[in-house]
C-alpha cells in the first residue's frame, strides 16, 4: 500500500514445545496492533499446530481489505509453510527452508528487475552493492520458475 511502517515489537514469547507468540503495536499505517500465536499441543501420536492471527484495523473501513489480507491471504501462505515444515519431518523433502512464492513471478517482471539492477548507476559507484546486486540477481535466477536462459 505504499506505507513505511514503524511500530514495537514486544518480546517475543517462547514456551519450549508448547507455544510461540510475538505482538507487535503500530505507529501508523492500516494496524493498530498485530498479534501472531502459534500453539502446540499432542495430538494421536503427532502434533496439532494451531496459529492464531489477531489484527486491530486502524480504520474501520479497511477491516474487510485486512480480514482478506490476514484471514484468507496470510493464511494460504502460512499453510503453504506449514505443510512444507511436515513434509520434511515426514523425510519426504531435504529441508523445511526454501521459497513458498505467494504467486508465480512472471518472465518479463523478472527480467526487468535483473535489468534495472544491473544497469543502475548506483549500483556501478559502490562496489558492495554491486555485490549485493549480483547476488540477488542470482537469487532471481534460482528462485523463479521457470526461469528463462
């Protein structure tokens, strides 16, 4: 939306096996607060992860945009995490860590990104944001798919 956001963030909490909670309060922007649980708890042998997203629009009128945003968006993301997490405790992957894309990055975004880092003057003036550069560029190429070349 466009906005540069600062807010606190507390503690985060951490319960060992059992619970992991972060809450954040907003300066400015759509929030007035945020707060994210995660809740373990055995279930028939394996473990039953509950998440649970709390958000305080700031405006009321923005409250259908952000349930949309947290309450579908969010949580097909998360799922998406969550299934790759049991997936690896399962064997079936080598690791839980890796891209979980919202949606596919087109071709042509992606060349224009790789383009405008390559041909930016700043980049060109300092030599570690060349560096930096590259290695998003590369990151770009392993990320996307399919990727062209």
């Amino acid at each position: 939306m466009g906005w540069r956001l600062s807010w606190d963030e507390h503690p985060f909490e951490w319960v060992e096996g059992r619970q992991y909670e972060v809450r954040r309060v907003y300066h400015n922007g759509p929030l007035r607060r945020f707060n994210m649980a995660v809740v373990l708890s055995p279930e028939n042998g394996g473990t039953l992860l509950e998440e649970v997203l709390t958000v305080e629009p700031r405006w009321l009128v923005l409250a259908p945009v952000i349930y949309w945003e947290v309450g579908y968006r969010s949580r097909r993301r998360f799922k998406r995490v969550y299934r790759r997490i049991e997936q690896y405790l399962q064997g079936r992957i080598e690791t839980p860590f890796g891209p979980v894309a919202d949606r596919p990055v087109s071709e042509r975004a992606v060349n224009r990104l790789r383009s405008s880092l390559a041909d930016s003057p700043s980049v060109q003036w300092l030599p570690h944001l060349q560096k930096l550069s590259k290695r998003l560029r590369m990151r770009i190429w392993t990320v996307c798919a399919p990727c062209p070349g």
